[in-house]
C-alpha cells in the first residue's frame, strides 16, 4: 500500500505547484526581481514536501553555493533533481530533447530547466547568453556533466562540452557529489534509487516507492576549481578533468566493489 498512497501525496504536492507557478508567471514577468523570490520558494518547497513523501532523508556535508553559481555533480537518477533543488537555488542545465520526455520532460519544464541543443554548435550561444542573464539575477546553474545517470559505481567520463560555459564567462565551477543508501533489510540502492541502463522509468520509479526509508547524501567540495590556470585560463576540456578530480576526492559509491560483477 506504500507506493499508490505516496504516488497519489506526490500527484497532489506537485498540483499546487503547477498552479502556483501559472498564478507567478503573470507577476514575474512584469516585476522581475520577484523571480529570485518566487521561484525558489515554490520548487524549493515542491523539492522537500516530494522527498518527504518518498521517504527520502537528505544528509549535507559542506557549504552549499550560492548567488550566480555554475556546479556540476555526478547523476545517479531521477531524485538527484528534487535533492539538490530542496538546499540550492538553481537551474538545471539539460539536453534538449529531455524537454520532449513524459514525465521527466514536464517536471523540467515546471522547475525552470534550461535547454540546449548540443548537436548544434550555434544553440550553445544562445544558451550562454541565456545563462549569463540568469547568474546577473542570483540563481545558479546545474549540470550533470557525465550526461546519463549510472549505478553509482564509479564517475564517468565528464562531457566537456557545457564547461564552455565557465570558461568563456570567467567564472570558477563548483563541485557536489551525491551518494544513496537504503537501510538493511531493503534491496541496494544502486539497484532500486539509481536509475541506469536500459531500466524503464515507471516499473523502476514504482519499485523505489516501495521502499521504506532513503538515505541521500550531498557532500560539497570545500574549494571550487578555477577557472584560471598557472598559464591563463582554462579551456572546457582542462575544467572538465578538473572537475571531475574535485569530485573523485569526495565521491562514494553507491555501488560498493564487492556488489559488482
């Protein structure tokens, strides 16, 4: 009986929020400063009030950024957005076909995602100017650089081609790694949280709702990694390699060595 009631919590949490959300538009709008207010407050809000109803428990470790940020962290599934949009103040910055998905796609668009088409070179442009306007506002910018979720086992290779956007506007990027645990008793985390591979969103996201209690942990690198080197600054491909080292030295895997095959 867990899953249908926490499925119908959810399905009623996230009305509100649509609503809410269609209510503000009118009114950011026309005042845009309200913006930095409202739309933290409503996703913020919808973030805690679903992991709550999930059964999920987050731990932070660190100091969370803030104002115009620019962080990346690893992807284990579809939770890390509710996780890191209940303790930060921030935009994902996604593929753009995600938009077109079912669910993923709406929840997207409802919590502020931006797109981008990285199949065309002059899109990424257009985001960065988008970017540029937002970080000038105070939210910050998401990115999950390994561009799919996995089993927690170990950090992909990052994808250099978003760090465009740190080393062309200046900026230092941020780093966070995330981490899941169920309590004995309950099936791995990497098999029944993280979301990877072929496995389909309904069945997987049914069976999470099964399960009792989550563990979630968000640790956040102490220092963030600059964007200038010893000999200038540096490219999308250097900040990629040091972003991924900055989160290797605080990553734990959600899939433990003795667990793989």
């Amino acid at each position: 009986m867990l899953a249908p009631l926490r499925l119908t919590l959810l399905v009623l949490a996230t009305i509100p929020l649509i609503v809410c959300w269609l209510m503000a538009v009118p009114l950011m709008l026309l005042v845009p400063a309200t913006e930095s207010v409202l739309q933290p407050m409503l996703v913020g809000t919808w973030a805690r009030v679903t992991l709550w109803i999930m059964g999920v428990r987050v731990t932070v470790v660190g100091e969370p950024p803030s104002g115009g940020f620019f962080l990346v962290a690893n992807h284990l599934s579809y939770i890390d957005i509710p996780v890191l949009l209940g303790r930060l103040n921030g935009r994902f910055l996604a593929k753009s076909e995600i938009a077109s998905w079912p669910v993923m796609g709406f929840l997207a668009r409802a919590t502020g995602t931006l797109f981008i088409d990285r199949s065309r070179k002059r899109d990424l442009t257009r985001a960065i100017e988008e970017i540029t306007s937002l970080l000038e506002r105070g939210p910050g910018v998401i990115v999950f650089p390994e561009a799919t979720s996995t089993d927690g086992a170990e950090l992909r290779e990052f994808k250099p081609s978003l760090f465009e956007v740190p080393s062309r506007l200046g900026i230092d990027v941020r780093c966070a790694a995330l981490h899941y645990a169920n309590p004995p008793g309950e099936p791995p985390a990497w098999e029944t949280v993280c979301w990877w591979g072929d496995a389909d969103f309904a069945p997987h996201f049914w069976d999470f709702l099964k399960l009792r209690r989550t563990d979630a942990t968000v640790t956040f690198s102490p220092d963030a990694v600059s964007h200038q080197g010893a000999e200038g600054p540096l490219g999308r491909k250097a900040l990629a390699e040091s972003s991924r080292a900055a989160i290797t030295s605080i990553f734990t895997p959600s899939r433990p060595a003795a667990e793989r095959a």
